[in-house]
C-alpha cells in the first residue's frame, strides 16, 4: 500500500468474469421492436462493455437496425505495472460501417470507509483503506458533438460530473451531458493513485478478486 495524505490507500478495478450477453441483447432488442416501431439508439452503463466486444455488439445492432450505440468500456491492463483507461464509446452506423468518437473519463472513484460498508463491498476491499479507481490518468479532452437544430451533446462520466468546474470557462454551466452510471464489481490492485470524491457507487455487493 502506498500512503496518500497520511492514510493507506490501494487500486481497485472492474473485473467481470463473463462477457457481454449478446444472446440477451438480442433478445430485448425483439422484445423491443414488439412495442415501437424502431430502436433509436442502445445506451449502456459505465464499464458495461469490454473493448473487445465493441465490433460484435456494433454487428448486433446493425442487425436490428439500430444507429446509435453509448456504452461505458472498460479495458484490462496489457501490460504488468500500466494502468488501463476507462472511457465512453460514441458509434454512429453509416451503413455497413461505424464512425466512432471516444470520451476518456479524467477523474477517478475513490472509496472510503463508510462507502465501503454502505455499499456492502467490504467481500473485496479492506474498509480501512482509502480505494481509487485502477485507471491512467488521461489528458484532459472533451468531445462536443453537434447534431443540428442547436443541439449539442457533451458526454461526462461519473466522478467527471463532480469536476465539471474545469469545463465552465469553454462550455458553462448549462452544457448538455449524457450521464453514464456506474458499475459494480471490485478488485484489488497492488499500485496505489490519486484519488476524488464519488459522485455516486452501485448498491451491487462486489465479487472478492484478489490480484
């Protein structure tokens, strides 16, 4: 552990160990059709995708036809002592192709002891040490979208949304923003970081994962 302002602290990351559920997706995509006539767009929570299952989820979409997909990625470490990047996919189907944006998150989660204990994820974290989020720190870069008719879109990522004072002087305060919630399970990580305040955590009991 690594002392952060005189207290133990340690990395934490999400570590799912089933892929993404397209047999599902699918199957809510059918149900979906039943009631409208058309899906618009698929958003996804936080996290909710591996970068791996990016083309085939695209795939999968394009089959029901729908245009637009917003989901959380998450990425592992390729390499021992890096970190990995947390971020937000944007795809736009253009056919048989997909255009992409991507917005990095800037901010990490930190949990102390009492979210530890209200979040019922002391399974894989010790409460008496203060947690961050397992991610690299990226350069700060927003991606404004306009979509015409004065309408633009910013995307924002939890912990993103408690900072946004480092946006006001380019965008104010009013900016539109999608809101991509979080998710549930933990790991410990040996490396420790710097660290924020939560914007909000999961009430989902974390998967113990000791690495």
């Amino acid at each position: 552990m690594d002392r952060l302002a005189g207290e133990r602290s340690g990395l934490f990351d999400f570590a799912p160990s089933e892929r993404l559920d397209l047999d599902l997706a699918d199957r809510m995509l059918v149900a979906a059709r039943d009631e409208v006539d058309s899906v618009d767009a698929v958003c996804l929570p936080e996290s909710a995708v591996d970068e791996s299952e990016i083309d085939d989820l695209e795939a999968l979409l394009n089959h029901h036809g729908v245009p637009v997909l917003r989901t959380g990625v998450r990425q592992r470490s390729h390499d021992p002592g890096t970190l990995a990047r947390n971020w937000v996919h944007i795809g736009v189907s253009a056919g048989e192709h997909w255009m992409h944006i991507r917005q990095d998150k800037h901010h990490r989660w930190t949990l102390d002891e009492s979210q530890v204990c209200q979040y019922h994820l002391g399974g894989a974290l010790h409460p008496r040490i203060r947690w961050s989020e397992a991610m690299e720190l990226p350069r700060k870069a927003l991606q404004v979208i306009e979509t015409g008719k004065g309408i633009s879109v910013v995307t924002l990522v939890c912990e993103d949304l408690d900072q946004t004072d480092d946006l006001q002087p380019s965008y104010g305060p009013s900016a539109p923003h999608w809101f991509i919630p979080p998710s549930s399970t933990v790991r410990r990580s040996p490396r420790g970081g710097r660290h924020g305040t939560p914007a909000c955590w999961p009430t989902t009991p974390a998967r113990p994962f000791l690495s």
